[in-house]
C-alpha cells in the first residue's frame, strides 16, 4: 500500500474576492468630490456626516492601491462600525490612482510628496472641515507625517502604518532585492508591501493583489505615483530630549500609533521612525504573526481530512488555525479605539479583542501616552490596568512598544 501523505486543505477568503467584493469595495452614505487645489486636483470620498467639533477620519492609501482596495474592508469591518458612529471618513485617493482614473496627458508633472501633503489642507478647506485624525499605510503615512510637520493645528493624531521617514532605502531597498531587480512595476508593488516570506506562502492573497495592481490601477498613472514616492526626502524629525534639543527639535506635535506587522518589509523603518518621534507621544504596535497589510480582512481556516481520504484523522476536523502570516483588522481596530481614546473621544467604548488575546501578548515597559491620555486609559483600558500585561503607565516617559 502507498505511503499515506497528510493533506492539508486552506480556504482563504482575501479582501479582493468577487463574492466579497461588491461588499468590501461599496462605499457606503458617501459623496465623492474632484477638489482643485494648488498643485491639481485629487479625488476625495467623504462618508458620513461631521460631528459637530469633531475631527474627521482622514485615510490615504500606500502606492498600488486607492481607498477602497486599501481601506473600505477595513471600515465595513464590523468591530469597525461602532468607531465610524462616532466619526465621519474622508477618504483621498492619490491623482490618478483613484477607481477609474483616466490618464494623465503627456508630459504631466506629477506634483512631489511635499506636494501630495499640501494639496490636504485645501481638502478641508473645501469641505468645511477643521481638523482630522489621519489613517495612512506606506506612501500615504509618509503624506500624513508631512501635512502634520506643515500644518500642526490640522492634524489631531495619526497611525501610521509601515511609514518609512528615510529617503528612499530601507523598504525600497528590500522591494528591489525581492522582486529580483524586477522593471516590472506589478512585482516592484507586491514586493513593497509583502515580505519575502509572505510572498512564498500567501499565494491566492498576492495573485489577488497582482492582478488589481495590474487590471485596476491605471499603470502610467501607478508608474508616476511611484516615482514621485521613490523621490521623497527625509522627513527630517529628531527626538526631542529634555534638556536638549526639546524647544528646537523637529517632530510630530500630535499623538501617532505607529503600526507594523513583524513579517513586514517595513518593520525597520517603522522602528526608525518610532527613534525619532516624542517617545511621550508616540506608541509603538508591533503585531505578531502578520504580514505587511496588517488592516485587510481575511478568513483562513485548514481542514483535517480523514483516514480513507489519506489524512491523519479519524474522521473530519475542522479548527481555527493561526497561520504562520495573517492579516489582523480586529487587533487593529482595537489599538485604534485605545488610540482615539487617548485623545479624549469615545470614552465607553468596548474593548474585547485584545483583551480575549492578552494571554497571547507580550510588550516591552514604557509609557508612551500624555497625560491626558493615561486619564483614559486607566479607566478604559484592557483588564483593570487599561493597557495590555506589563505596560506601567506612571513609569518614566519612553514609548509604548506593544506586540500582540
């Protein structure tokens, strides 16, 4: 008799699938605007309606996205629902990048990254609105940093996830040695966003992503995107040290949540970043077990077949089993209510995900919130403490560098 080999069987549900994605991809109560502005026109996406004082929810996609492949599965997350409650959503998509895109004629000057964040504030201006709490992953968490260096009294906070505060080296680098030196720009993408490893073994994820780079995203206008992201400059912060350097130096004067997931081509920049910001400010989120798209929304499940079928069970198992890279919205989704939290809004709201996961946590001590933000946190927070295990918030002012 032939040697029975284990089977293992995966169904994996990504964000970009077709059953899905008339869901995933529908923006819902929203209205869409073509604001002008100084250096052309961008495409915004407004979703519900201004609360009153409140800042807005302001969103900017990585390159070889727009809005809705990079956030709308993210916000039409259910843990997501009772944070835009509270909130009103202003999405941006990049010039060019958004849902059918026409192409930008010959010889268009793609505006710079000092440009893309020059173009926000004429964004608000247009809508009425005051100030925002920004979400960007990868080019547009570089756009964001920069709007909030500019304009300080705009930005109310910002997460960050995978920004890299260099000129182009860390990540860049990486892309190009994983894609093989590759000219081709669909391969360039895939390696900015997925590690090595993660491009081996999520291969229905990446194939889904290759072919919305590819078929989606208007390429000559992608090419120019790209361009204008490979030729940023150093955003030039520093941390500010008591005694030193802290009237002078250059940094973000909000809260950030710096995110990154630890098989993400961005972990060191992210942690380069994370040495250079008001570590009284700043919070660290370092997700275990995920790649490099840490705000996608997919299901994964394995299948243990049974003896007759040459598996190594009896009969048919079917479990939850943690893959060894999985994106995890919910985890994020929880940070983000901690985060807004900190800030002073949504003061009652709950908080289960990451406290059902704690037993699975580990951070390293720090403190990382102002003071009005340990205020909320001692009383909201996971547990009794109002943070994850082992996180002392009356310890000397460092950053919060928190795994989960």
């Amino acid at each position: 008799m032939d040697e029975l080999q284990d089977v293992q069987l995966t169904e994996i549900k990504p964000l970009l699938n077709d059953k899905n994605a008339a869901r995933n991809f529908q923006d819902f109560d929203c209205q869409e605007h073509d604001i002008e502005t100084a250096f052309g026109v961008v495409h915004v996406t407004m979703r519900g309606t201004p609360k009153g004082n409140r800042p807005v929810i302001l969103t900017y996609h990585d390159i070889g996205l727009n809005h809705k492949s990079c956030f709308n599965a993210f916000f039409n997350f259910e843990d997501m629902q009772e944070i835009t409650h509270h909130f009103a959503v202003c999405h941006v998509d990049a010039p060019g990048q958004q849902e059918g895109a026409p192409p930008f004629p010959s010889g268009y000057q793609y505006p710079s990254m000092d440009e893309l964040a020059e173009m926000l504030p004429a964004v608000l201006t247009h809508l009425n609105l005051k100030s925002f709490i920004g979400i960007g992953l990868g080019a547009g968490a570089y756009i964001l940093s920069r709007c909030a260096l500019s304009h300080p009294d705009l930005v109310e906070g910002l997460v960050l996830i995978n920004v890299d505060p260099c000129a182009k080296g860390w990540i860049d680098w990486a892309a190009s040695k994983f894609s093989g030196w590759t000219t081709n720009i669909v391969d360039i993408v895939l390696a900015h966003h997925f590690g090595h490893e993660e491009l081996q073994a999520n291969l229905d994820l990446i194939q889904t992503y290759r072919l919305h780079i590819a078929q989606d995203i208007n390429q000559d206008n992608l090419q120019l995107f790209l361009t204008s992201y490979n030729s940023r400059k150093d955003l030039e912060i520093e941390r500010p040290v008591v005694g030193v350097n802290e009237m002078i130096a250059k940094t973000l004067k909000c809260p950030a949540l710096l995110v990154v997931g630890d098989n993400s081509p961005a972990v060191e920049a992210v942690v380069e970043c994370n040495s250079r910001l008001d570590p009284t400010k700043t919070t660290l989120l370092k997700m275990a077990d995920c790649g490099g798209l840490p705000q996608v929304v997919q299901v994964r499940h394995t299948l243990a077949l049974p003896w007759h079928l040459g598996g190594t069970e009896p009969f048919v198992l079917l479990a939850l089993k943690p893959p060894s890279l999985f994106p995890q919205p919910g985890k994020l989704t929880e940070a983000f209510k901690y985060f807004v939290q900190g800030m002073g809004y949504m003061p009652a709201a709950s908080m289960t995900r990451l406290m059902r996961s704690r037993s699975h946590s580990s951070s390293s001590v720090g403190s990382g919130e102002s003071s009005r933000s340990r205020s909320h946190a001692s009383t909201h927070g996971e547990g009794s403490a109002g943070t994850p295990e082992g996180i002392d918030l009356q310890a000397a002012p460092q950053t919060m560098e928190v795994s989960c």
